[in-house]
C-alpha cells in the first residue's frame, strides 16, 4: 500500500488558503468591480491580472479539487490498495464530504437568522449577494439532500462544488472501473461531457430549450475526476520522466503550469489575430478551465517527485495546512459574512478583514478536530465491521469486482 502523499495534502491547504484569500479581496468594490485590465493603474493590473493572481484564484483552486478528489478516489483501482466494496465506499465518502458540509450549511444558515439586516455599506455587490433569503424549512430540506438542484450559494458561496462532488463520488467507482477495462472510452468522456455542458448552456442563452443547467455542470466537472484518475495510474512513469529533467526543464514545466493556472485572468486580454471564434473560445468558462486543470496536473506531479518542492510542501504547518484545508474551505466564507456584517460599519473594513484570517484557521481546526476526526473514526469503525462480517472482501482487488 502506498504511503500517504503528504505533499498533495499540503497542496490542498495552500489551495484552501487561496480561496479565502480570493473571498478577502472580492468584499473590495474596486477589486469586485474591476472585470478588465485596461484603464487601471499598472498595479493593479499586477495584481489582478497576471499570474500574481495564483496567490488568491479561488475558482481555480476548486479545480485543483475536483482533479486531486480523482486522483485519491482512484488509488484503489490501479492496484495500490485492496478494493472497497461499493456500500462501503459509499459510506466513508458520505461521513467525509456530508458531516463537514451539513454543520457549515446549518451554521451558514443560523447566522444568517442572527445577524442579517440587511446589505452592507461600503463592501462589494459580491458579499452583498448572499443572505438575502431566509432559512425557510425548503432550503433546510434542500441542503440536507444535498444533491438536488438548489440555490447551493445562497447562504454559503462554497457549497455549490460540494453538490458536485458528492454527485461525482457517488458514481465515481463506475468511472474507475471503467478506466480499469474500458480506458479508451472513459477518457474520451470528458470531450462529450465538456461538449454537452456547452451546448446546454448555449441553447439556455439563446432561449431555444430551457435546461438545468446545473446537472450538466456536474458532467462537466466530472471529466476533471477523470484526470486526477489518469494521474493516479500513470504518476510513477510520469514522475520518472519529470525526474530525468534538467533543473531549467523543471523551472520551465513550473512556469508553463502556473501559467495554465492562471490563464483566466490574462489569457483572455491577449488580442489574438483570426476568425471571431478563436476569440469567442476565450469568453467560455468550460475552455478556461480545462487549461487551469492542465496546470493542476503538473503541479500535483512536481509536487509528488522527489526534490526540494516535495522537501518543503512536506513542512509540518503546510501539511497540517492541509489536513484542516476542507473545513477552512467549508466555513471561512461563514465567518467572513459574520464579521464583516457585525463590524465593518463600527471598525476599518481592511481591519476585519485581516481578522477573518486568524478566525477562520482557529475554527477549521476545530472542526478538523471535532467534526472531521470522529467522521474518519466512524468510518473506520464501519470499515471493521464491515470486514468482520464480510471477509471474503478484504483482499478484494477492483479488476476482479462482478
């Protein structure tokens, strides 16, 4: 069985960490109004629109997510560990994603009740977008099914890529087994489903056909599990080949993946000669994307390959970082809506901000602490009995399963 790769942990956190940084700065009106680069002052063209934006790209980060979710659910199925019975893949994945998710929905939705009186002066149109509806029994009912169409950012704007990724996992194991004997066809999936998600939306914008659009997202964000699964089965011939590469070779990759990264926020000002296509292709979400998860997949590789970058993201306050990343991800909007709703009208907007940082990392180790851990326990006490009663699966390997 493979150790545990602490470095991808690490980058979980620092991913986390970007997302509340990317929510600190849209709470500016002027960095929430900003849409394009021309006509600011060249600093905040740095900042804004640049690679810098690596720093605080949040949407970009839930990428890294999804494909990094692909690469750990994927292990077991290429032969590194025994197989998980279905019911109790289930299960665990349940504990771990819904236990978490359900105590910040519910907290997320408490304050609401408490606090809300209405929008907030001097803070962006994106903070004031949220809390404007009550906590009535359907939108309780609706996020404790959580996989249901709903307004999922109502009350907190991170949940909406945990609906995705519990849907994903659900049937994750199907999309693992197909890798397993049906690689040609599964990898071809992402194109379609990428292909599909378009075309929903195109024909929404142009009122042909109305859709629900938000279980084609899901088809969508599943090609990036597809590509976590992909590095998952082929990360030690790829880690071989980025180690056989010169330190300049590896700085280029480097460079060329925060690039990728960041492609949305200065690939799309690049003025580029040819039919209005190639142009339009720039304004697509979906196309965007798939170059940031292309940079995701490089990031994760260095990161696993033995070097310095693998020396330092193995450092424990990055590691321990990344074992509290979920619950930061989960509640630090919370607490940025809380406090900047009870004191940015009483104390400097800058100040509280600042302040939702310590906060925020206080309260994702707490709930590290008292809600993940004793989901992970459960899960492994579900794991034992399990495998007390149905022994015959422990040994089981993914490409024998019926």
């Amino acid at each position: 069985m493979d150790k545990r790769l602490h470095e991808l942990d690490a980058l979980r956190g620092l991913a986390a960490l970007s997302v509340l940084f990317s929510h600190l700065f849209l709470v500016l009106p002027l960095v929430w109004g900003t849409a394009h680069p021309r006509g600011h002052p060249w600093y905040l063209q740095m900042f804004m629109f640049s690679p810098l934006r690596i720093f605080w790209a949040g949407h970009e980060a839930v990428m890294f997510f999804f494909v990094l979710s692909g690469f750990v659910l994927a292990l077991p199925f290429f032969g590194t560990k025994p197989a998980v019975p279905y019911p109790l893949y289930l299960a665990k994945r349940i504990l771990r994603i819904y236990s978490p998710y359900i105590v910040a929905a519910l907290v997320a939705m408490g304050l609401r009740e408490v606090l809300y009186k209405g929008d907030v002066g001097g803070v962006s149109g994106w903070f004031n977008q949220s809390w404007k509806v009550s906590a009535t029994p359907e939108a309780i009912g609706q996020h404790l099914l959580m996989i249901g169409s709903f307004n999922n950012s109502e009350f907190n704007p991170v949940l909406w890529s945990l609906v995705h990724e519990m849907r994903i996992s659900i049937v994750f194991p199907l999309i693992a087994l197909g890798l397993v004997r049906h690689q040609k066809i599964v990898v071809a999936l992402p194109i379609l489903f990428t292909t599909i998600y378009w075309l929903a939306g195109s024909l929404n914008f142009r009122g042909i056909m109305s859709f629900d659009h938000d279980y084609f997202a899901t088809l969508h964000y599943s090609g990036f599990f597809i590509l976590g699964s992909l590095l998952a089965k082929y990360r030690k011939g790829l880690v071989r080949v980025l180690s056989a590469a010169s330190r300049s070779g590896k700085l280029a990759l480097l460079s060329a993946a925060v690039l990728a990264y960041t492609n949305p926020f200065w690939f799309p000002y690049i003025d580029v000669p040819g039919p209005g296509w190639i142009n339009a292709l720039f304004a697509k979400r979906w196309f965007h994307e798939w170059i940031t998860a292309g940079g995701v997949a490089v990031f994760m590789l260095l990161a696993i390959m033995p070097g310095v970058i693998s020396r330092v993201l193995r450092a424990r306050p990055l590691v321990f970082l990344g074992a509290i990343s979920y619950s930061l991800y989960l509640f630090h909007a919370v607490i940025l809506k809380a406090l900047v709703t009870l004191a940015a009208e009483e104390f400097p907007l800058g100040i509280v901000l600042l302040c939702v940082v310590p906060v925020a990392l206080v309260a994702a180790a707490a709930s590290w602490r008292w809600i993940e851990v004793p989901s992970i326990r459960l899960g492994k006490s579900i794991s034992a009995w399990w495998y007390r009663h149905f022994p015959e699966t422990r040994t089981m390997r993914s490409d024998k399963l019926p």
